[in-house]
C-alpha cells in the first residue's frame, strides 16, 4: 500500500543524502522492482504529490521520484501515455538536468545504473514520441489540439542540446583525453565524489549522442561526438 511505498521513498532519499550509494543502489536495482512486481504491474506507481510532507522539503529528491515514476509508466502502461504525460515527463528531465548543470557542488550521489538509465530514457523517450506524434490516426482530437499549441516538447534540438551541455560540463572530454596520453585511467571515470555524478551523466551522454545522431540518421555528427 501507500505506507509501504513512503517507507521506500524514505529510505531512498535517505540513502541519496548519504551518499551511500550502495545502499540506493539496492533499492533501486531490487526493492523498487520488487514493489512493481507485488503492486504496480497495471497501474502507476503514487503520484508525487500523495507524498507532499516528503517532496516539498527535498524538491530533488522530488524530481528523482518524479523520474521513476514517468520510467515506470512508459514501461508498464505505455499505452496509456497522452500528450499531458509526456509533457510533464519531458519537463522532469528538463528540471532535473537544469537543477543539476547550474549547480556547483552537488550533495548526494547516485549509482551508475540509475545515471545510466536516465540518459537511456531521455533518449528512449524522445523517440517515444516521435512514433506517438506520427500515428495522427491514433490520436485523440485533445492530443492533436495540445500538440499543435506546443511544439516545445521533445524537440530534437532541445534534446541534443542537453546531452551536449552534460557532456561539456561534466570535463569528461578532458578525462578521456588524458587517459589516451598515461596520465589518467578509467578508473578515475568510475572514482566517486562530488563531481561523480555530473562526471557519469556526462560520459553517458556520448553515448546517447551516439545513439540519439544514428537514430536520425546523422552519421556524421554520430562519429564527431
């Protein structure tokens, strides 16, 4: 029920705050696919506001939920995503990396696996959409309105925007750079810290650069990322 799903939630944010990745990794790789199979197979996980006495103190820790929820969705009920869903998960992205980009020193870390799939579902999700915006047969009149009164969401330079300013921010580049020339090695990739989690994003993003041009066909922009 909504206590078991708090709780979750609770130790989640406590683990993030501690830095005790190997913790939220954990209950992010088990416990929440756990909980999904038990309660949530056919319906959404609780909306975030359910949990406002949690979210309003921590509004990262919101968009992280937020995250989670929209992932979920996408993979358990995708045939019920409207234009309202993906709006409001393309703007949990775009907060998410906003939030994260401006800041100078980030106070928690997260796991590789979850950095990674948040790369992989930006980019997923933005395909996602391309394929819902095509099937004009399918749409409802409500989804073709709202469509054609906002082209701001999932466009492509938006998206190829973003995973280029986490991959320029993260220094990453200069990373792999020194590793080609002995002075570094893939292990300082991996090393945790402060810059660990804007330093994962960033070398996750190359690759969703890579994937995001080949899916466009743009195969020369692909072997220039």
């Amino acid at each position: 029920g909504i206590d078991d799903v708090e709780a979750f939630l609770r130790r989640l944010q406590s683990g993030i705050n501690e830095r005790n990745v190997s913790e939220v990794h954990s209950l992010y790789e088990h416990d929440f696919n756990k909980i999904t199979e038990r309660q949530f197979e056919a319906t959404p996980w609780p909306h975030w506001t359910q949990f406002d006495s949690l979210m309003n103190e921590d509004p990262f820790f919101e968009l992280l939920y937020r995250e989670l929820y929209f992932r979920h969705f996408y993979d358990k009920l995708s045939s019920q995503l409207n234009v309202e869903d993906r709006r409001d998960s393309w703007n949990t992205y775009i907060e998410l990396f906003d939030d994260i980009l401006d800041a100078d020193h980030l106070d928690f870390d997260l796991p590789n696996q979850w950095l990674w799939d948040i790369i992989d579902e930006f980019v997923y999700q933005y395909q996602s959409f391309c394929h819902f915006r095509a099937r004009v047969k399918h749409l409802s009149d409500e989804d073709i309105e709202a469509l054609s009164e906002d082209d701001s969401i999932w466009n492509v330079s938006t998206v190829i925007s973003y995973l280029e300013r986490l991959r320029d921010h993260s220094g990453v580049i200069g990373l792999l750079e020194k590793e080609k020339r002995g002075e570094a090695t893939l292990g300082d990739l991996w090393d945790s810290g402060p810059q660990h989690v804007k330093r994962m994003l960033g070398y996750f993003s190359i690759i969703g650069l890579l994937r995001l041009h080949t899916l466009l066909g743009d195969y020369h922009s692909a072997l220039a990322v």
